[in-house]
C-alpha cells in the first residue's frame, strides 16, 4: 500500500547516507521514525532489528508474516518480534511492497546461487558479521544474525508455489518509514551485490533519516 | 532382490520409531542414511530444525533454501539448506507435493487462543503442547536457546499465497500414509515436533502422531534425480564435497 509520510526532512534529528556494501548500526529510541531512502532506485537494504534492551529478542520474519497472514511488508505491517511482540510498525512506504523471505546475500549461498569461484565476493552477512565484532556493546553473535527484511526488494510468491525475483519496484527517491514500538537496534546492511540483475549490477547509496 | 539405492522405498531400514502427536524428539542422521516421515491418520504436522553437529553455528536456512531454488514450496528434488552454503538433506521421495517452510510454530498464546489450555497437571501427556516451547525444549538439550531458533520447516502442511501476498493454510494437504524422505548429505543434527500448524483450522486441537524410519541410502550417482532438480543444487553438492574432503566415503 502506498502511504505517502507528512514528515519533513529538514526537521529531522539525524541524517546519515549508507554506501553500498557498508552497514548501519544505531538504536532508534521507542516513539521515534525513521525513514530508509532509496537514492538511485533499486537498491536492497537488508535489515534486522533488536530489543535494545535484550538482543535475544529481535525481529521474526515468519512471526511476522503469520501475524499479518501475508507475506509482503508495506504500511501497515507490523513487525513481530520472536516473543510475539509488535517491535515496529511501518508507517509510510511509497515502494508498496518489500520482501522477507529472501534473506540476505552470504558469501557461501553466493556458490549456490551463482557459482563457486564467487565466493569471495563481499556479502551482506559479510557486513553484519563485521557490524557485530565491531560493535562489541552489543554482546552479539553469529547466533543473533536470523533472517531479516529486504527493504526495496521484489519477490513475488506464485499460486503456484514459486518464488520470482522481480526488477525492483523501487526508483530514486522511495523510501519506507518505520516507527519504534521498542528501544530498537536498527542493523542495516546496504547490499552489495553484484551478481543480481534486480539492483542492474550496480548497489547504491541508501540514506537514513531519523525523527524524534 | 535389488539394492535399490536410489529408490528409498525398498532401500533397508535400519529402524523405525513413532513420535507421539503433540510430542518432540530429537536424533544425529548420518550422511548416508535417510530419514523417512510417515503421517499415520492425515493430518500431520512435523516443524523440524536442522544443526550440524561438528558445528552447532551452521543451522537449517529457510531463506537460503527457498531462493536458491526459486521456490516457495519444498517438494520431491529440493534440496534443504544450511546458511553455510552447504546441503544437509535432499527430498527424495514425497506423496504429499507442498511442504512449507514460513509459518513458524505454534506458541502457548497461540494454543490457548484457538483450542484452549490443557496444562499438564490435569491432562499429563494428553495436553496441549505447542511448537515453540518444544524446540526450546529440543535445543537446550544441545546447549541452544531461543537466539538459535531458526525458520522451521512445516513438513505435511502447505500454505497458498495470492496475487496480494495473502496467506491461506491448505486443508487436506497429507493423508494417512503419506510419506516424505530425507535423505542426509551431511551428518545432522534433526530436531522434531509433531505439534500442530500454527494456521491450522482444525476445531479440536488436532493430535496427530508419526512413524520415522531410518534407512539404508546409498551413494548419490551423477545422475542423481535432486542433484539435477536446478543448477544450484549441483553446486550445493559440490560444497558438500569439498566439506567432506578426505573423510570416509560413506558410513557402514
């Protein structure tokens, strides 16, 4: 659904654009909004979030999509913690539509999905991993990386059962806005993939805007 | 009579259990063997986990396992995969056609919203247990917890998606002797529940047991039918054998 945000952005309290292929870690506090800008269109934000105050409870993909019995975010959803508590909401999104089941690029399902010798290639997970060891207050682990939403990402489901990757139906400019439910880490990976025609082999920037 | 190695219907089984319904249980499968689910009334559930016992870190990924295959059911040729990149079972076999992988498990609210409370203290083993304290219970046995808990697997249970992305649970989708077998690329670690679909419409809260049967499965040939389902799954098997470099070719 699309649902335009009456936020202005220079009333914000915090700006921050995320390159392709670098990560984003911050606690957005209970009450404030942030907004995820695409800035050149179709790119991929591959995105967990935490309790701030107890990381082992964190957002749940297929909580989630239980919950709301469908399986594509927009405004509206509610995003579902692991202890079935409501974590965020979405409150704007002019994309209409972002994935959860797709999960995010490692280095190792890079193999699989696109060959062998790819495998060095740099990798969302890759990101996380080093968000977590880079960020040690957080006392987080392999453990707490689980699957995670693909903000501007197109996946549509078959009747059929099969899952397409779609060209994005993102553009320059989209953003989707959340409001924290929680004291919530917010860690972003900006995907840097380049083996997948849906951001035209080429990641961008994304930008982070967040207020109070 | 024939060795029947790539048809697990007459391959040897080398045990058979049953798991009560509203129970869980879990085993270690060996590489080499499979793992043969049978649905003993119609109407089975079975959430599963998978863990590589060499390293409990590399875990079962539904995502991973779904795109890699660009499927949003799991049927005969797919292949299950951990989020190393690796296979830790195929599908060998299936008369039931959809087994989803999104739904999650049921929890303690969850039963109770639906069907009611039914506490041990007044009806022992006969109470409504659910999928998510069950795994809980599974995997602490392991020394794991809640942050470990991954995207389960709904074996026997399907869920349709629309051109909106909405949800709708199956009904009927496994009868009485429907089978699904897993055969085990990788020495695993399996947790198990016979717990009811978190979706299910069922009136009474369905209580549904299973038989399992190790079996006898043989070498994977060239031509092998889930090796060949997609490319991607030949790759999965060419990760698996680097990750078995100069170990024993299979298990006696």
């Amino acid at each position: 659904m699309i649902k335009e945000s009456e936020l202005v952005v220079s009333q914000a309290s915090f700006q921050e654009t995320v390159l392709a292929g670098d990560y984003f870690m911050k606690v957005i506090k209970k009450g404030q909004t942030f907004r995820i800008l695409d800035l050149a269109g179709n790119q991929a934000a591959d995105t967990l979030f935490y309790n701030a105050a107890d990381p082992s409870e964190r957002y749940s993909a297929v909580d989630t999509i239980r919950e709301q019995l469908n399986v594509y975010l927009t405004a509206g959803t509610k995003l579902i913690s692991n202890e079935n508590n409501v974590m965020l909401e979405i409150v704007a999104d002019t994309c209409g539509r972002h994935d959860t089941l797709g999960g995010a690029c490692a280095t190792e399902s890079n193999t699989i999905r696109y060959s062998l010798d790819k495998k060095c290639m740099h990798a969302c997970r890759d990101s996380w991993m080093l968000a977590i060891a880079e960020n040690e207050q957080y006392g987080m682990t392999k453990r707490d990386i689980t699957h995670n939403i693909n903000f501007f990402m197109n996946v549509p489901v078959t009747k059929e059962g099969g899952l397409t990757f779609e060209d994005g139906i993102s553009s320059p400019g989209k953003y989707v806005e959340l409001t924290a439910h929680m004291d919530t880490i917010v860690l972003l990976s900006n995907c840097p993939q380049l083996n997948n025609p849906c951001n035209a082999y080429n990641p961008t920037p994304v930008e982070v805007i967040i207020w109070d | 009579m024939t060795t029947g190695l790539h048809t697990p219907l007459v391959a040897k089984v080398l045990y058979e259990d049953k798991i009560d319904a509203a129970a869980h249980w879990s085993l270690r499968v060996r590489k080499g063997t499979s793992l043969k689910l049978i649905d003993v009334e119609g109407g089975a559930n079975v959430g599963m986990l998978f863990y590589n016992p060499e390293n409990m870190l590399e875990r079962y990924n539904a995502p991973d396992t779904l795109k890699g295959q660009h499927t949003f059911k799991l049927t005969k040729g797919n292949c299950l995969y951990s989020d190393m990149g690796r296979i830790f079972c195929s599908i060998v076999d299936d008369s039931v056609g959809w087994h989803e992988t999104v739904c999650g498990n049921t929890t303690k609210k969850i039963v109770e919203e639906k069907w009611g409370e039914k506490n041990y203290q007044e009806f022992r083993n006969e109470w409504n247990q659910n999928g998510y304290n069950s795994f809980l219970v599974e995997l602490a046995k392991y020394g794991l917890g809640k942050k470990d808990m991954a995207a389960n697997l709904n074996l026997f249970s399907a869920v349709g998606v629309d051109d909106e992305g909405n949800l709708q649970y199956l009904e009927n989708n496994s009868k009485a002797g429907d089978s699904v077998t897993l055969r085990f690329e990788m020495d695993t670690l399996v947790l198990m529940h016979t717990c009811p679909h978190p979706l299910s419409t069922a009136t009474e809260y369905p209580r549904k047991p299973v038989t399992y049967q190790i079996l006898q499965s043989g070498e994977v040939e060239d031509g092998d039918f889930c090796r060949n389902y997609r490319d991607e799954n030949a790759r999965g098997f060419q990760n698996n054998e680097i990750y078995h470099l100069g170990g024993a070719c299979c298990h006696d």
